[in-house]
C-alpha cells in the first residue's frame, strides 16, 4: 500500500512563530516605541517572541511592575531564519539604541510507530425533511454519516524550536532571551479503509 502523510507543519516556513521563555535584563534598556525613548527596568521578564513575517521580532514582556512590548523591524530583504540559523543586526539597521544578535535551532524528534484503530465517518447519502413549506420553500436536505473504524498506522512528531537572542548597548550586553515553543502533529504512515 502506499504510504500516506497526514503531517502539516503549520507555521514552519510562513506566517507566525509564537516562543515563550524568558527575558534577563542585566541593565536598563532604552529603546525606541513609536519613535518615543522608554526604558526597560533590569529584572527578570516572562517574555513571549512572536516572529511575524520574515523581518518582524514583537517581544511582549511582564513581570511583577510592569508589562512592555518592544517591536524589531529589521531592514528591508531580511529573512530571518524559520529553522536552524543565526542573525545579527546592528543598532542603526533597527534604528533602536541596541543591536540584536541571536539563533533559531529546530530540532524534529520521531516517536514511536502505533498500530491503532480510529472511528471514521462513512457517507450513508442524503435525507431531506418530509415537512411541506410551500412552492417558496424547498425541502431542507442534509448529508446522512455512519460511523465505523479503520486500522492506522501513525507515529507523533515533535517538533522544538528554540529561539535565543542578546541586546547588546554600547559594546555591552544588556539583555538575553531565552525560549521554546514545542509543537507535536500526527504522522500517518497507513490509514486503512473506513468498515462498518
């Protein structure tokens, strides 16, 4: 029999990639938010990295004091990497006070293969209401399913990205991010046809 994938990575080359971990701030960090100076307090930050598109970082930060949000537009033709890569941009290319340099590793990590059987749907044919709605209403019909089972044969893949980057101001490193986001999909090497 050939052998059938089911296994869509959602976000792996294109639209968002949500990270979650934390954010280190040695040392208070001035940055730019809509051309306005802010500063960020030295501390420790939950911290959530949200790549958009290929040349956006959003950075959403919060601790006990306060909550913050520092945007990264990188210069136009960047691409930043959407599996194993590094990146550096300097403080003048994101025309913020600090300069971000940092990696993105993807690691994809195969279970076991389980033999199983699931519940499918058989289409059984159509049913339409038998109540009489006059020549401007027309009998309501709808789509009739029996369930039944088939035999699978799938293994769970994992897939870990974790994104880690510094801020660097004035030759020094002011802050580190750290974080992962962990993504598990079903790999279907064999679905078997659906038997009542």
């Amino acid at each position: 029999m050939k052998l059938l994938s089911a296994l869509i990575f959602l976000g792996l080359f294109t639209g968002c990639l949500r990270v979650n971990g934390t954010m280190n701030v040695k040392e208070h960090l001035i940055y730019k938010n809509n051309a306005r100076t802010q500063v960020l307090l030295a501390g420790e930050y939950q911290a959530r990295a949200t790549v958009k598109g290929q040349d956006k970082i959003v950075i959403y930060l919060n601790n006990d004091f306060e909550k913050k949000q520092i945007t990264l537009k990188f210069p136009e033709g960047t691409v930043l990497p959407r599996s194993n890569g590094d990146f550096s941009v300097s403080s003048a290319q994101l025309n913020q006070p600090f300069a971000v340099a940092g990696k993105l590793l993807n690691e994809v990590q195969n279970g076991d293969v389980i033999e199983a059987q699931e519940t499918c749907r058989i289409y059984e044919g159509t049913e339409c209401d038998t109540f009489a709605y006059g020549p401007s209403y027309p009998n309501r019909c709808h789509p009739v399913y029996v369930t039944g089972e088939r035999d699978v044969k799938f293994r769970t893949v994992t897939t870990v990205k974790t994104l880690s980057f510094s801020v660097t101001q004035e030759g020094q490193n002011k802050a580190n991010f750290s974080g992962k986001n962990v993504d598990a999909a079903k790999e279907y090497l064999f679905i078997g046809p659906c038997m009542l």
